[in-house]
C-alpha cells in the first residue's frame, strides 16, 4: 500500500490518500480539480504525484 500527501507538493494541503497506486492517483486528480482549481490533471502532476507517493504497511 502506498501513501501520499497533498502538502508534499503543493504547500499548506492536508489532503493525504492512501491505497494502490492508481486509486492514488484516481483520487488526486478529483482533488486537483476540485480543491485546487486545476482545469485538468497534467502527466506532468501525475508524475510529481508518483514520486512523491511512499510505502506504508497496512
């Protein structure tokens, strides 16, 4: 299972998700657009997102 925080990329988000990683990533582009104003989620973002995702045990 991984884990990753909003806050990691974009500052002052307390927004974390844990799960596989396309749940992550499923999640994090719902978040991007609502929560954040983002028109569309970017490879760009998504790759960021990827990266700054960690192993968590369950």
């Amino acid at each position: 299972m991984k884990k990753f925080r909003c806050g990691d990329i974009i500052p002052g988000c307390d927004a974390v998700y844990t799960g596989d990683e396309a749940s992550i990533l499923a999640a994090a582009a719902v978040h991007a657009t609502a929560d954040h104003g983002l028109p569309e989620f970017p490879d760009e973002l998504a790759a960021r997102v990827r990266a700054a995702m960690s192993e968590v045990s369950d």
